[in-house]
C-alpha cells in the first residue's frame, strides 16, 4: 500500500542512503517541485543541504519573500539568495527578440547558479546537486521532440558538460498531484504547493519589447491586481495559469479625466489546461475581468488599456514569447 506518508519516508532513506555524510545544493525556483524535493532532502540531511535561489530581478511581486519568508519558516531549510537583478537587466538591454531573451537569461542562469555552487564547494564538501525531476519529465526528455521544442526552455538540457555533481533526483517516479500531496504532507504552504506553473525566465519573456527596470516595474504592478482579483473570486484552482503580458512596444491613445493619454496595452492570458501542451482560454465571468481592467488603467499609470487574448493552444502558445 503506498501512502503519501510511506513515499516520504521511503524518499527519505533513500536520500540519506544516497548522500551519506555528504553534502548538497539545491536550486529553488518558487515553483513547486524543486520546493518539495528541497523540503524532502531537509528532512532527510537537514542543514547539510544549503538551498539556492537567485533573484534575477524577472520575478512577479511578493515571488522573492515567499521563498525568503514562507518557504524558510516552513522547512528550516539553510538558503542563500543571490541578488542578480543588475547582471541579468545589463545583459538584456536593448534586446527585444524572443528567443534570444531566452538565450540569454539561461545562460547568465546558469553563470551566476555555477558561481553560487564554486562559492558554496569552498566552503565545505558539497558533492550532491538536488533536482526537482518529475517522472514526466524523466519521460520528455527520452523524446524531446515536438512541441516541447517550439521555444527553448531554459530548465531543460542546460546542465554543463563537466558537473561535478552527483545527482539527487527524490521526485523522479512522481507525477505533479502526487508532489503536491508529498509537500502538503511535509508542511508547505498551499500557496507554494498549490502555486500555478511560471515560466523560467519569468516576466523577461512577458514583456513584448525591452526588459527594462521600468516595464517590469508596470507589468508587476498590472500582474499583481490580476493575481489579486482572480485569487479574491477563488478561480485559482480553475485555471491552469494566467500570463499578464506588457505589450511594451505598442501605444494606444486613452482619455482619462480631460486627458489625452497615449499608453500601453496589457493583455490577460487566462488559460484552462491539462498539462499545457494544448490549452483553451478561459472564459472568466465579466464582473471579474471587469474589476481587473478598472483597477489595472486606474493603478498603473502607464497601462490605458486592458485586452483579452481569445486564442486557444494551438495555434497560440500559452507565453507570448
Ligand atoms: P507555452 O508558451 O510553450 O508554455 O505554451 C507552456 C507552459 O510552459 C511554461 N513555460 C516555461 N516553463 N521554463 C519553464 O519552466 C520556460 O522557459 C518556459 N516557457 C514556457 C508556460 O508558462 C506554460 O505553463
């Protein structure tokens, strides 16, 4: 009979088999599965594990604090932050294309991450490197063919040559409900286990134009009423996810008061999905998309327009980039 709580406790022999009186590192992105595989190796080695998470200043308000504040306080978990937001701004600047967006921001990830881990091997006898693989994950990446490929997903195959890393890997044979049943039963928060998939480079590849300090500070503000009002009309467990993208490089004239206004649009991508390789859009009541195109053209100045993408997938990606 497998429970959740015989899963974790087998996880956690394993582990401790595994990594002996080692120790090891452990990226956390905010999402889900490396949160659970974390949390699952801390009570395994408890502070033989350092976790890290670097801000690459891409992240959607309150991200950094979930995992500084919520995460830490629920697990104990050992953490350090690397503060990456100039690095990873100066290395994007002047850049509008998409896939070189994504070029880049998994490259300077993968820097400052192999940074992180040298910083941290000299300090202590850090052999092991913890991954958050879900058992469909071991499975796309047998194949790898197909739509996975359409954009360039920087968590995928940008492991370098020469790790020198052994991998721990606790959630391999697991698939995504089955995660989020082991991080209830370790104690994480809903809002963590329960969190809806963001992409990797984060708001970098929702921003249609430059990613400069002031588009993301517009967008963060437009994304967070979204967030705020899906969350108070208690729809979050019925969409798959729901990207707010800047279309920086577009202007639109307004009015508001007796001015002209001449700003940008902001587009809601409410999605219902399975597991995103097809998606529907949404259909969110009106009174909701209603109280979040008021508060967005009233809160952020910038933004004069709110537009709706009616596009399933396919034809439409669920990212704009
Ligand atoms: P698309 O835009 O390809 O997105 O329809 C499918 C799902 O994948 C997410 N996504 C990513 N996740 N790194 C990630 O970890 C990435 O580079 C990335 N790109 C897209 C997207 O949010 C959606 O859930």
């Amino acid at each position: 009979q497998w429970t959740i709580a015989s899963i974790v406790e087998d996880q956690i022999a394993a582990i401790r088999a595994q990594i002996g009186d080692g120790r090891a590192i452990c990226g956390l992105s905010g999402g889900v599965d490396s949160a659970v595989a974390a949390a699952l190796v801390q009570r395994a080695i408890g502070d033989r594990l350092t976790c890290v998470f670097v801000d690459h200043g891409l992240l959607r308000a309150g991200e950094r604090a979930q995992v500084e504040r919520d995460f830490v306080s629920a697990t104990g978990v050992k953490l350090v932050t690397v503060d990456a937001r100039e690095r990873f701004l100066n290395a994007l600047a002047g850049v509008t294309d998409p896939e070189q967006k994504r070029k880049i921001i998994g490259r300077e990830f993968i820097r400052v991450f192999e940074q992180a881990e040298l910083d941290l091997k000299a300090t202590g006898d850090y052999r092991f490197l913890v991954q958050g693989t879900l058992y469909p994950d071991v499975v796309e990446s047998g194949g790898g063919t197909g739509a996975a490929n359409i954009k360039s997903h920087h968590n995928v195959g940008g492991l370098p040559e020469d790790l020198e890393f052994e991998l721990v890997e606790p959630l391999r044979e697991l698939f995504k409900d089955e995660v989020r049943r082991v991080g209830l039963e370790l104690g994480l928060p809903e809002t963590i286990v329960h969190r809806q998939p963001f992409p990797g480079p984060g708001l970098g590849i929702r921003i249609i134009g430059e990613v400069t300090e002031q588009n993301l500070t517009i967008l963060r503000a437009a994304d967070a009423i979204a967030r705020e009002e899906l969350t108070a009309a208690a729809l979050d467990r019925d969409i798959w996810q729901c990207p707010v993208v800047l279309l920086a490089d577009v202007r639109s004239v307004g009015v508001q008061g007796d001015g002209r206004t001449y700003g940008h649009p902001v587009v809601l991508r409410p999605v219902s999905s399975e597991d995103a390789m097809t998606a529907d859009w949404t259909r969110l009541p009106y009174d909701v998309l209603e109280r979040i195109s008021t508060r967005i053209t009233n809160e952020v100045a910038e933004v004069n327009r709110v537009v709706l993408d009616v596009t399933s997938k396919p034809p439409g990606t669920i990212e704009w980039e």
